[in-house]
C-alpha cells in the first residue's frame, strides 16, 4: 500500500521521475529480496532459487550488502532486447540501483535519487545494468554530480562494488551520469511497451493500478480482492547457520 492505504505495485505504480528509487534489500544484511515480477501486484518478497531461499553472500570484506540495493519502477530489461553495448539481452527485470549514501534505508522504503552512473553485470549471458545513485536527501548529495565524485570521495568504492558483483566494467563514457540516463530512459520505454501489451512479457504480471492507457488497469476493489486471496504469512523460517559463511574473491 502507498501512504493513503491505497493498493499498488511497486513495479508499475510508482512514478520513475517522481520517486525514482524503490529499495529491496536493506544494506549489510543477508536475505535477497525481489519485487516479484510474475506475481499481481508485484509484492516485494525473499527471493527463492532451486526451491530454497535465497540469501547474500558475504564477499570479504564485506557482510551482504554494502549499498541500499534497489530497483527503478517503470523499467524493464527486455529479455528480447540485445544492448548494443553488451551484446547481450536484458535480465527480464526492473533495472538495479545501488544506492550509496549514508542512510540504511528501510526495506520497500521509497527515495528519490540522484543518477551518478552505471555499470554492467552480464550474468549468465544476460545484461544487467547497476546504476549507482545517491538519495538527494543525504547530507553530502549535493557534493555528488556524476561517477568522478564517487571516485574522489570514496576512495575504493566502485572497486569494492566491482569485486562485490563480479561487474563487467564498462570504462569511458559507459560510466558517466548521461549514459546512466540513457539506459534508464531504455528500460523505461521498454516497460511502457510492456505494460501497453505492445510487447509480450510472457510471465510477467502487469496488473496495475494507475496506468489509464493499459489494459491491465484495475480497480481498488480488484486489487483488495487479489490481496485477500492470498495465503497467509506464515511465521518466518530461521535462518540457515550456512549463510554466515565467508567467500573470497579470487582474481584470474
């Protein structure tokens, strides 16, 4: 629900210029979450591979997170789509965000960020983008213009974010704050295609609540009654002692 108690998705029914950043994943902790693309409404749960759920590893130095992970609404990385910067189709996602400033924010917290550039993970033959943002509410944000400034002012950062994702670095002007937005406003016309049935998103789930020109536009009503029919929580499982686990990365 958003602040007046209304029923939306966090991936179609948040506006991408109004409050661009939609945290997932709460910085230095372990559980994975994901807004669930193929379930209505879109809620934002812990994510769950080969039947088990899934948690971050700790890479040395780091425990979990080392930024507030995110995502940017109103995107989507076409699976059907070849990047012509990576050669490769997007991730069938929201783009990422990772969020830098000081603040831990909440999980499912809502922040409006400031684009300093991206990078590009290509996983398992699939593109997908990380653009490194800052929260315009932090202290230090207006000290933060593009990637340069992180550079300048956190010494190690983009190192410790490139051995953290195992990253594909893309150099030059494949980092900088205009080509950042370039990638957004493709993932952003992506999804209005998406969400217009102009493409087909084979399992993912468009129901939404505020997008007037798409025929998966639905009611209050609707959406209570979506949000009723599902199971119950269920109390939460304890954590597996496997996930304190430390891993090491070895350069080739």
């Amino acid at each position: 629900e958003d602040a007046a108690g209304r029923y939306i998705s966090p991936f179609h029914d948040i506006p991408i210029y109004a409050d661009a950043g939609k945290v997932r994943g709460e910085r230095f902790m372990s559980l994975f979450f994901q807004i669930s693309t193929k379930e209505p409404l879109n809620p934002i749960k812990q994510d769950v591979k080969k039947g088990k759920l899934r948690f971050v590893a700790n890479v040395f130095p780091h425990k979990g997170y080392i930024w507030n992970y995110g995502a940017i609404p109103q995107t989507w990385e076409d699976p059907g789509h070849k990047d012509e910067n990576t050669g490769c189709c997007g991730d069938n996602d929201p783009i990422d965000v990772c969020e830098i400033g000081s603040k831990v924010c909440s999980r499912g917290e809502v922040i409006r960020v400031k684009v300093l550039g991206t990078l590009a993970l290509i996983d398992e033959g699939e593109t997908d983008w990380k653009v490194i943002a800052i929260n315009v509410e932090d202290p230090e944000a207006d000290s933060y213009n593009d990637i340069e400034d992180v550079r300048r002012m956190k010494p190690g950062y983009l190192e410790a974010v490139v051995c953290w994702e195992f990253l594909l670095f893309l150099n030059g002007t494949g980092a900088e704050e205009d080509f950042a937005l370039d990638v957004i406003k493709g993932t952003h016309e992506h999804w209005k295609a998406l969400i217009t049935k102009k493409t087909d998103g084979g399992g993912i789930n468009c129901t939404n609540l505020t997008v007037s020109d798409s025929p998966f536009c639905c009611s209050q009503d609707c959406a209570k009654a979506t949000v009723e029919a599902a199971p119950p929580c269920k109390a939460a499982s304890p954590i597996p002692p496997e996930v304190d686990k430390w891993f090491y990365y070895q350069k080739n």
